[in-house]
C-alpha cells in the first residue's frame, strides 16, 4: 500500500472521504486513518458512516464506529446531526463515501450525494476536509497494491461544496493517471 500524504492539522476533528468501491473499503480508510492521520495527531475515535442496507448486511461493522444512514428514509436527518456531532469533538474522526453507493474504482467523475452540504455546515470547531482517491492495481499479481492519493479540502471554516467537487475531481483524474496507464475518453 502506497500512501501519497498531506499534513494534518493538529487539534481538528477529520472527515476523510474515499471513492467507494468495494466491500473493503471501511478496512482501507481506516488503514489510512491510522497511518496518514493518527501518525500526525491524536485521534481519539473513528466513526464510519454506513448506508442502513450494507450495516444490516454486516452487523459486525456496528462494533468498529459504524452507524447507519437510510437515504430517503425518516432517520436521514438524525444520521446527518450524529455526524455533526461527531465532528464537533477534536480529534474524532469520521470515514465518508459522498458517492452514497458503490461504483467502480476506475469512474472518471466523482458524484456527489447531498449529504455533505447538510453536514459541514453544522460542526462546531475546527475540522479538516480530506479527500482521498483510493485506486487498486492488480497488474501480475492476485494481491492488488493500493495508491491513496489525499488531498486536503480545507476545513469547514472555508467549505464551498461546489469548489470541492471541482478539487476531488480533478485531483481525482490525476491519481487515476498517476497510477496507471489511462486512456482518453472518446466523446461520442
């Protein structure tokens, strides 16, 4: 694993955002957690935002911070206030997927769902927007090397959701280019 890191800002709360790929995306985040943002600052708890069908799916994850959201549903609210809270301590740290469901690691754009614009806003103190563009490579091996490419958003002091979008994916289309060979799309 291959970790391309930023600084941390000491004393935040961080809401690290990662394209959401697979099944062992919450392990992936939460290795890069430990090695790119614990290393810098003491984080005191992780939490994981989950979509309601895959925490059912996979009740264990309840026991490593996870909590569910059910987009659309009643609860959306609640889940998007707890994750306000979360943030407003220093030093918790909340794994993110914008993207609200799976797609492939290799989308050209990254889609962003309206639950961000509902959460930054809300924190209370200071809290470090990071993203990170998690990319798996197989090439000759059945074991894939993974590529985090972070990138820091700024805080929720200067949060422009629409600048942020801009940011992720362009810093996005680099990573993918960054690492491995990448084709031009043809337009049709």
């Amino acid at each position: 694993m291959v970790i391309y890191p930023i600084d941390i800002k000491p004393g935040h709360s961080y809401l690290l955002m990662c394209n959401h790929f697979s099944f062992w995306d919450t392990m992936l985040a939460s290795y890069l957690g430990l090695h790119a943002i614990y290393k810098e600052d003491t984080v005191k708890c992780t939490y994981i935002m989950s979509l309601k069908k895959q925490l059912q799916k996979n009740r264990w994850s309840r026991y490593f911070g996870a909590f569910s959201i059910a987009p659309y549903g009643r609860s959306v609210n609640e889940s998007l206030e707890y994750a306000a809270e979360i943030l407003s301590v220093p030093g918790n740290l909340l794994l993110f997927y914008p993207q609200g469901n799976l797609e492939s690691s290799h989308v050209r754009e990254i889609v962003f769902k309206d639950g961000l614009s509902q959460i930054v806003p809300k924190i209370k103190g200071n809290c470090q927007l990071i993203w990170s563009s998690n990319i798996p490579e197989f090439l000759e091996s059945l074991k894939p090397s993974i590529y985090f490419n972070m990138l820091d958003c700024g805080t929720n002091q200067n949060f422009d959701l629409e600048n942020l979008k801009k940011q992720v994916n362009d810093h996005h289309l680099k990573s993918m280019k960054k690492n491995f060979r990448f084709s031009e799309q043809q337009d049709k």
